[in-house]
C-alpha cells in the first residue's frame, strides 16, 4: 500500500510540474508564432527537393557546400 501513495505522490508532482512548465513556456512567450518553425522547415526542404529535381533534369551537378 505503501509504494500505491508513492506513486501517486509521484505522478502528482510530475503532473505539477509539467503545468508549470507550460505556464512558464506561455508567459515567456515560446508559444508565439510556431508556426514560423513549420514554414522554416518545409521551404528548406522543399528548396532541398528543388536541387536534386534541377540535377536530375540538367545532367549537372549543384555545388554542396
């Protein structure tokens, strides 16, 4: 019964501390505009793809740095 209030205790905690983490993260901000990150991630990508597509086309080979 012992290890049953222990974990509860536990899981308490964790759940606590993961509320104030969220809090934390929106009053500091980090939430703001997420969806810069998405756009960030899909036009290199994307810009990715476009290299190796002109490559496949052309015959030439674009310069990797």
């Amino acid at each position: 019964m012992e290890l049953t209030w222990v974990s509860i205790a536990a899981s308490l905690f964790m759940g606590l501390g993961a509320a104030f983490l969220f809090i934390f993260a929106v009053k500091r901000g980090w939430f703001r505009d997420i969806e810069d990150a998405k756009y960030q991630v899909f036009w290199s990508d994307r810009e990715g793809s476009m290299d190796s597509t002109r490559e496949a086309v052309d015959g030439s080979q674009s310069e990797k740095k």
